[in-house]
C-alpha cells in the first residue's frame, strides 16, 4: 500500500516535473495567481519578460509587480488585466506596455479565472513580449511614412516644375502673342507705306496730267467764251453746245483743282490756333448750301477757345470737306452735331500708346474734333476705301473722289489723325485729332 | 556545503528531506526556532515549512528538479517566507543544496530568520 502510494506520488512527481519543463521552454509568459492576486507560479518566459526569478516573485501580487500602461498611461488598478480577469472570468488579448529600466515592452495579454475548489479561485495569465514586433511594424511604419512624405515631396516638387513650366509657357505664350501683334502692326505699317507710295506715284502722275491737261482747257475754256460772245442772242443751238463745253470745261477744271491740292500737299504751316473760331468759320463758308439742304446744326462746344497745333486754311479746307460730304449724304432735313474737348491720352489705345513710334504718346492732351451726322452711314464694304484718291460714291461729274484723300493728307501733316466710322445709332461720325 | 557539513550546522535552522521531499533531519536550532520537536517532523513533507500559496511553485520546481537534475535554485542565499509549526510566516535566508545518496537526492537547506 505504502509502495504504491510512493510510487503513485513519484508518477505524479513526474508529470508535474514534465508539465514544469513543457511550460518553461516556451516563450510565453505564463503566471497564476490566487483569488488575491499572488502569484503561484510563473514560467522562465514570464522571468525574461519581467527580468525577475521567479523566486523572487512567488507570493507577490501581480498588480503592483505588474504596472502596466496603454497608450502611454497607466492602467489603473480596477483596469488591470488581473484584475479584469477575476471580475469577467476571461479576457481576450489586448496590448499593453510595461516600463523594464530604461527600455519599454510591448505585451499582449490574456488569460482566464480558473476555479481551484468550491471557494478558491485562481487566474492564468499568458504573456506576449511583442516588443520585436512592434518595434518591426513601427518600422515599417516609419519607412512607410518616410517613403509617403518623399513621394508628397516629390509630387510637390513636380508639381512645382509643371507650374514653373506652366508659367513658361504662358510667358512664352504672352511674347508670342506681343511678337505677332508687332507683325501685325508692322504689316499694317508696311501696308500703308506701299499704299502711301502708291498714292504718292498716283499723285505725281495724276499732277502731271493735270499740268498737261490744265492748259489745253484753258484754251478750251477761252475759245468757248469767244465763241459765245461771237454767236451772241444767234444761234440757240450752237449757244447750247458752247455752254455744254464750259460746263464740261468748269467740271474738268474742278477735277484737275484737286489733283493739283492733293499733288501739292508737301508741308504745313503749324501754330497754335482756336479750333472753335476755325470751326465756325468753316461752317460759315458752307451757310448757304446748309441753309439750302435745311441742315440743322448743333453745336456742343465750350465758349472759351480750344487750341491746338494747326495750319488755319488746311483746316478750314478740311472742315468744309467734311461738312459738305456730311450734308450731302443726309439729303435735306438732317441734322449736324459738332462736338470739340480736349483729351489726356492714357497708357494705351489705336495709334497712341506708349510704344514708340506711336503717333501719341501716354500723358499728351490732344483736341479731338466730332462731326456727326444723320444720314445712312458707309456701307462697311467702302469703309477701307474712303481715303483712296478718286474713290467716290457720288454719281460721275458730282465729285472728285480727291475731298477724303485730301483731308487725310493734311491731317497726316498735322501729325493728327482724322478717323471716319460709322455710329451705332446711325450716321457717320468724322473724328480729328490734332496735337496741342 | 555538503549535506555533511550542514548536519554540523548548530547556530541557524537547518534541514534535510528525502528524494520524496520528505523531512528526515532537523537540528536543534530548528526545533527552537520553528517549535516543532524532531520527532513530531520527521516523515512529514517540506511544504509544512512552506507558505500555502506557494506549495504549487514548490511542487513543480521539486518536480521538475528531480525529472531533468538541473536545479536554478540551489547554491545561492533565497530570501523566502518560512511557516512555523504555529503558523507564523516569517521571512528567512534559504540555502538550499542537493546530493546524491546510494543514487537518489537527498536535500538540505538552512533557514537563517532574518527578523
């Protein structure tokens, strides 16, 4: 009896002493404690992660061998996993940290209550040291997040590069723009000038016809008036075809008038004068043809005198130009608006601007002269046309086609400018523009 | 210390047990300090001398000592509670150490009272 009593305390033994050896050789660690907390045993594993013999831990209580933090805080007593543990009965695996000198662990605990006998109660508890791990996975973490603020840098970067290259482009985008406004402008200038030349060459071929022409038709013109004095009250029907050659004498004479004008435009005579005076006595020179077509005239003029850069008779010549062409184009009935101010030239506009070359510059005062008025308007296909010399639109014997020409020329001389368009509201307007 | 030397021991606790853990020897020192009489100890198992609740640790290193003869324990001053036979635990400087007599451990151990 005692034998097998002995030898069943030894088999016993030896369990115990396998299941000691089994629990000690693995990683985790393992604990139990009483129902108060104490500890019973723990494993080699549970020694490594506390860096304790367990003998040295036999009987103490667990919470206060044991503090644990989550999140950088320490759990409080009533939330430690022993604790936990004996209230619930289980607790699934969850991560703390435990201060070991001056390194901190990462742990994963769990473990569960456990009954001894009807009135004693123990826990287990099973202890992860995850401080590899974690330390690997922050790692990762860090070189993740390394390898996302070089990829935010890079694509900040790139994102600057193509904004720089955006800028580039519209720069370069802007100059070509400017470069092809230029060669516009230069193709304008260039066109004017070949017409300029034209013009030039029409002018002095049409001159010398005119010198050729002028005299024959003076003799033309006399031999018509001895022959009408020689027939006298005689002959009707002879009267009637020596009144028709100086009637078509008096044409011919006015057509070569005006080439000799526009031939003869070399230079102008400038000073300071009152456009409002020149003006009124333009309009005067055409009273009677005014008063003829019931053409009515507004003035919007200011009383005081309005000066500017100008040769008076040119001008005047201009004037009575427009005027006339204005007057004729209305029929009768119409009405004529005359407006005259001075104006500052800003930074930009059609031929002033700050380029040079330009005909104004920014910061000048030019007097600007309106003549509006309420006849049918140019048609848009005549609008390139009108300073063409000969260009008319009047029946053939009624006009030169020289008058526009003529105005533009002297106006050009004045280093002014003279612009005809039509209005939005109908009629044409005839804008000067002279220095001061 | 040999188990012969410690039998020598006069001035602290000293004890031996069996391979079972058994006591077989206790000094007078012990019978004064610890208020059992050597007669009425003998025989009885060494967790008389061990606080309950580490009977278990108790077991399984005893066990384990006596499976795999590799001992963590042995050779070296333990501060550790001991019982007395009234009951009083008491903290005490445990000198454990193991030999082999006619092939089976035997153990000693002085218990130095350090209050």
């Amino acid at each position: 009896m005692v034998a097998d009593l002995a030898a069943l305390i030894a088999e016993l033994r030896s369990i115990l002493g396998k299941l000691e050896v089994a629990l000690g050789s693995i990683d985790t660690g393992v604990v139990w404690t009483d129902s108060k907390g104490r500890v019973q045993w723990c494993n080699r594993g549970f020694d490594r992660i506390t860096g304790r013999a367990h003998i040295e831990i036999l009987g103490i209580g667990l919470e206060g061998f044991l503090p644990l933090s989550r999140d950088g805080r320490l759990v409080p007593p009533e939330a430690h996993p022993l604790r936990l543990i004996m209230t619930t009965g289980v607790m699934e695996r969850e991560a703390y940290q435990l201060k070991r000198g001056d390194e901190v662990l990462s742990l994963e605990i769990e473990g569960s209550r456990f009954h001894l006998s009807e009135r004693e109660e123990a826990a287990i508890l099973l202890v992860q040291d995850v401080t590899e791990r974690a330390r690997s996975l922050e790692r990762e973490r860090e070189l993740a997040q390394s390898a996302a603020l070089s990829e935010q840098k890079r694509l900040a970067e790139l994102e600057r590069a193509q904004l720089a290259a955006l800028n580039v482009m519209e720069d370069l985008e802007l100059r070509h723009k400017e470069i092809e406004t230029r060669e516009k402008k230069l193709q304008e200038t260039m066109a004017m000038l070949v017409q300029a030349e034209k013009l030039q060459s029409v002018g002095r071929l049409a001159a010398g016809v005119a010198h050729e022409v002028k005299n024959p038709l003076s003799v033309i013109r006399m031999g018509a008036d001895f022959l009408a004095k020689r027939i006298g009250e005689g002959d009707p029907d002879a009267r009637q075809v020596i009144e028709d050659i100086s009637d078509a004498v008096r044409k011919a004479d006015t057509v070569i008038r005006g080439i000799l004008d526009f031939s003869s435009l070399s230079a102008v005579s400038l000073k300071q004068d009152d456009l409002h005076a020149v003006l009124e006595a333009s309009i005067s020179l055409v009273r009677h043809e005014l008063e003829r077509l019931r053409v009515k005239v507004v003035r919007n003029i200011a009383k005081e005198p309005l000066l500017a850069l100008m040769d008076r008779n040119r001008v005047q010549h201009v004037l009575v130009n427009l005027i006339l062409n204005a007057s004729h184009a209305m029929g009768v009935g119409g009405t004529l608006t005359v407006r005259a101010y001075t104006q500052k030239i800003g930074n930009a506009g059609a031929g002033k601007g700050r380029r040079e070359g330009d005909r104004f510059k920014a910061g000048e005062t030019l007097a600007v002269l309106e003549i509006d008025d309420t006849g049918p308007g140019i048609p848009e296909e005549h609008l390139s046309k009108i300073f063409d010399p000969f260009f008319t639109t009047k029946k053939t014997g009624q006009g030169t086609g020289l008058g526009l020409s003529i105005a533009k020329n002297i106006m050009d001389m004045h280093g002014g400018e003279l612009n005809i368009s039509n209005r939005r509201g109908g009629g044409v307007r005839a804008t000067l523009i002279f220095k001061t | 210390m040999t188990l012969e030397e410690l039998k020598k021991v006069t001035a602290v606790p000293a004890v031996i047990s069996d391979r079972d853990g058994l006591i077989s020897w206790v000094n007078a020192s012990f019978e004064s300090f610890f208020g059992w009489k050597s007669k009425e100890i003998m025989g009885r198992p060494l967790t008389v001398l061990i606080p309950k609740n580490l009977h278990d640790a108790h077991h399984l290193g005893f066990s384990r000592f006596l499976l795999t003869e590799q001992g963590t324990l042995l050779n070296k001053p333990l501060k550790l509670k001991a019982v007395t036979k009234a009951g009083k635990e008491t903290d005490c400087e445990h000198l454990i150490i193991a030999e082999k007599q006619d092939g089976k451990w035997v153990f000693g151990a002085t218990l130095t009272p350090l209050e």
